[in-house]
C-alpha cells in the first residue's frame, strides 16, 4: 500500500494504521452502541445479527490483507468513516 507521496508503507506505519482504525471503531462502539458488548446477539444462530459480524469480520480481514499485500492494492473499506 502507497503512503504520503506514493511512498510504501513500512510495517510500522501499517500497525499503527490498524491500531487508529482500531481505536476509532472502540470510540464509535463505545458512544453509540455501549450495549452491544453485552448483548451478544451475533451469538444467535440464524441472527441478522450474526450475518452482519461475519460480514464486518470478512471485510476487515480481507482490507488486512490487503494492507499487508506486496502489491498494496487500494480498494479495502480503511477510509470509509463509521
């Protein structure tokens, strides 16, 4: 993945990428959705829920991988505001 100038990103750079991206999503968790730490509804079986985890999850692993990629493709969700 190209950083500022089109220069690649270190190992570095790209942790503490994912660790912002991080922190962001525990903040916007934390103010908007405090119950759902709790909840646990993706637990369910068959659960709107569920699908909507998984489906969160394979996205930010497939936007991983793609910051770890050799090729540093661009098209992953990192930028996209909550």
């Amino acid at each position: 993945m190209a950083g500022v100038g089109g220069r690649r990103m270190s190992h570095r750079e790209k942790m503490a990428l994912l660790e912002r991206r991080r922190n962001a999503i525990q903040e916007w968790l934390e103010d908007e959705a405090p119950h759902a730490a709790l909840d646990q509804k993706h637990l369910d079986a068959a659960s709107p829920e569920r699908a909507y985890w998984h489906h969160g999850y394979q996205a930010a692993l497939t936007d991983i991988l793609e910051l770890l990629s050799p090729v540093g493709r661009i098209s992953g969700s990192a930028d996209i505001p909550n």
